[in-house]
C-alpha cells in the first residue's frame, strides 16, 4: 500500500498536477506524516531514518512545503516551535493544547460551528478551524 493508502496515486496525481514530480523522497515524507498523525518536521525526519532513508531536515522541510501546497498535508502551531503537519485525508479538526502536560486533542470541526457561524455572521468572515489551536488546562490537569 502506497504513501497515500487504497488510492495511492492520487498523491502523485495531485503533485503531477501543480507540476511537480513524485519522488521517493516525497513519498516518504507523506508516509512519515500519516504514520505519525501530528508530526514536526524534525519528528519526520526521524520516523523516515527509522525507515532506512537518508533525508537531511532541510530536505524535509521543502518536501512538506510542498506535499502542504498541493493540499496533501496540513500544518497548525501546537507549541510555540516548528508547525506539526497533519494528513488532509482526516476528518478537519482543531486542537486542544493542554499548556500544563502537553497533551494534544483532535477536536471535529462540527464541535466548533456555533463559534464559526457566529464569526461569518457578526464579521462577514470564513474561519479555517485546521490551522485553530487552542491553549488551556486539560481535565486531568
């Protein structure tokens, strides 16, 4: 099974698309951020030297650039570092970001309708819930 599961020429199909070629190298980088579901680059580069591939971490930065630009990868801020990248094939959510343990939750965009539909009516303006994090304090902590 390809980097991008039972229909695994579709991502070479969406980088060919935008003129870029699909190479080892991107699909390695693909696989490595679906394994790992919420991934910083410095975390791919470790999960595809894990693999057997030698990538330096500028190499995976282009790469996701990229793999984020044909809209087959994602990123939001987690922390106050490097982005963490996310798959698009799942379900848009945002994220809780517990700011005592670190904890992340995935939470569906459905959860944050009332929030969205009142920004587009009071301010006229479409909120994109996949790059939302919010901070606070988790139930555990």
């Amino acid at each position: 099974m390809g980097a991008a599961g039972a229909g695994s020429t579709d991502w070479q199909e969406r980088l060919r698309a935008r003129g870029y070629r699909a190479t080892p190298q991107r699909e390695l980088v693909l696989a490595a951020v679906q394994r790992l579901r919420h991934a910083t680059p410095d975390d791919v580069l470790s999960e595809v030297r894990r693999t057997s591939a030698s990538l330096n971490l500028s190499t995976v930065y282009r790469t996701l650039e990229v793999l984020e630009e044909v809209g087959l990868i994602r990123h939001a801020h987690l922390s106050d570092r490097a982005p963490t990248y996310h798959a698009m094939g799942e379900d848009e959510h945002f994220h809780l970001v517990c700011r005592s343990c670190g904890a992340v939750l995935s939470v569906g965009s459905a959860e944050g309708s009332a929030f969205v539909d009142a920004l587009r009516a009071k301010h006229g303006f479409a909120a994109d819930l996949g790059h939302l994090t919010v901070f606070g304090t988790c139930a555990d902590c």
